[in-house]
C-alpha cells in the first residue's frame, strides 16, 4: 500500500506543479481521508466494485469486477499490513474480461477484526475457505493469487483444498524454511530474543522507520519527503498493535514454516514470481518450491525487490495472463 501511494506523489510531482502543493498540504492535514479518496478513484477507474459478505457474524470485504464464465475466476490474497486495493496496480493491465475477486485478509481494512480471531495461518486458510464458499467461488475450480504473507496462506489453501484451485500464482510467499536466515530474517529473530516487539521492521511507528521500511520492500529508492512519510504513518499508527499481533502469530512455531510443511502437497498448476534483490524473502525459495510441487514455473525477475506487485505491475500481469493461457489453453484466448 505504501509504495503505491509514494508512486502517486512521484507521478503527480511530474506532471503538476501548483496544483501538488495544495495536494500535498491536504495529504498532511487529512492523510488517511486522501489515500481513501485516492483508492476510491483507481476502483472507480479500473471498474472494481467494493461489497460485503458475511459468514455468521463475521464480515469479509472484498473488490470485485466482472462475473465468472468459462475462464477460471481469480482470487488475490494481499500481504501483511496491505488491503484488497494494493492490487489495482496490477488490475490496471488484466484483461476486463476475467473475473477478479480481491479479498481484505483477517482483520484488514472492511473485514473484520476480532480479538478472538485465530490469526494463525491455518486460521487465516480457513477463514478465506469461509469467503469462497460465501461468494459460491469454488462452484468452479478458480485461479489462486497471493503475494509474502498472502502467497503463504494461498499455498497452504491449495494444499488444503485442492478440488477449489485450478491454478496458483505465488508472488514471494512467506513461510519456507531456508538453510541460511538472510539479514532481515536474522534481525527479526534478534527482536523476537530481546522481546522489542516494538522494533519490528515492517510496522513502523515514525517517519524514519517508514522509510526504511521502503527501502527494505523495494529494490527501487524513492526519495520521499519528510511530511509524506509522516502522513504514512499516520494512517497506519491506529493498526500497529493489530499488526504487532498478527505478526508474531504468524512467525510462531504453529505459522512460520506452514507452507514449506504442505508444499508437497499442493496439485495445481503452479506459477512462482520472485524479485531477485527480494530483501525480505530469499529468492532462493523459488528453487525450493519449484523442487517440491510437479508442475511448477519460475520467473525471476531483475531488478526487483520484495513489493513485486507495486515495482513490476505490468510485468506480473503479463506472467499471470500467460501462465494462464498455457494452463488453461482449451480457453479461449485471454485478451
């Protein structure tokens, strides 16, 4: 989500001058109220439509455009911290006649957010278990997208319910076991000893945390301006103890290696996009997951970090679309 509303002030820097001051002077007066707006505008844009569902008594949101037909459905589950909207990016160059679905996560943004909700990842597959059978997903087998902590649930739900997936896209999923922990890994397992649950990398608290955060998540330096970066986190202070919760449940002993324990068990044709400079993941997991599931291909990709979605967006659709047709090449073309 950060990235891509950094992406907005870089592209409106371009091509606006005056009118970017008073902008920029309204982002630092009402932050949350402007990425909100900001949002509203790429869905509207892009032809998303927002809806509600229940389960019971609990709310899942999600974004949707078209309806289901002879191609698979896709779902996109997002990572940790982010909402259904860090997708548009991506939206923008799929084909308007697929049918996408793009879910809030467990306790983000329009689903909601329980103090009992199990926020484990079996707990989050279930969860999303509950979402498809609530929209009448699985009536078709459907295409599975996740990216890091949404790739590591969208692993473990194709292994647990393999009659729903069709296909599986993983954009740097969290949840392997590496051999070797990479500095952000070993950092994390510093705090979690000293517990300064405080100090994790990805919530950030003060502007100068949150632009490490961006330099952590993308190969790509953004400069960003002081009062930007404190308008980011202040949208995002009123969730950090949700997110602080969610976060050591999901790199408990029960969650962290979910995924790498089920991937042999995962059927569905399976897609693998990784950022070769991911500093969050290793990109050595692609090779372990492309060992461990029969039909699986990997793409690589230069020059890219962890948010492969908000730097390469054009280039994730083009894979998806691809992988698509040569999956499900008894389709008609996907244009």
């Amino acid at each position: 989500m950060d990235l891509d509303v950094v992406n907005m002030f870089v592209i409106a820097g371009g091509t606006l001058a005056i009118p970017i001051l008073a902008f920029v002077a309204s982002f630092l007066l009402w932050p949350s109220a402007l990425i909100k707006i900001y949002y509203w505008y790429w869905r509207r844009t892009l032809g998303m439509q927002v809806r509600y569902v229940y389960h019971e008594d609990y709310q899942f949101c999600y974004s949707f455009r078209g309806r289901p037909g002879h191609r698979p459905s896709i779902l996109m589950l997002h990572g940790f911290s982010a909402h259904k909207d860090m997708w548009l990016s991506v939206v923008k160059f799929l084909p308007k006649n697929l049918h996408l679905v793009c879910v809030d996560m467990p306790g983000h943004e329009g689903t909601t957010r329980s103090s009992l909700d199990d926020l484990s990842i079996d707990g989050q597959v279930k969860r999303i278990h509950q979402f498809v059978e609530c929209l009448k997903l699985n009536k078709k087998p459907f295409h599975l997208i996740g990216t890091s902590m949404g790739g590591h649930v969208a692993g473990v739900y194709a292994a647990y319910y393999p009659s729903d997936v069709s296909s599986l896209s993983l954009v740097c999923p969290a949840g392997l076991q590496y051999s070797t922990d990479n500095k952000f890994i070993q950092r994390l397992k510093e705090l979690q000893d000293s517990s300064a649950v405080e100090k994790i990398p990805l919530i950030p608290s003060t502007p100068e945390e949150m632009s490490e955060m961006l330099q952590l998540c993308s190969y790509v330096r953004f400069k960003v301006p002081q009062q930007i970066l404190q308008g980011l986190v202040d949208v995002r202070i009123p969730h950090n103890n949700f997110y602080r919760k969610l976060f050591l449940e999901i790199v408990s002993e029960r969650s962290r290696y979910a995924l790498h324990k089920n991937m042999d068990k995962i059927k569905a044709p399976t897609q693998i996009i990784w950022g070769k400079q991911d500093q969050v993941l290793d990109v050595s997991g692609a090779d372990m997951l492309a060992k461990s599931i029969a039909n699986c291909q990997v793409e690589l990709l230069e020059n890219c970090g962890h948010s492969v979605v908000m730097e390469r967006p054009r280039k994730t659709a083009k894979l998806i679309v691809d992988f698509l047709a040569s999956v499900h090449s008894d389709n008609k073309k996907l244009d």
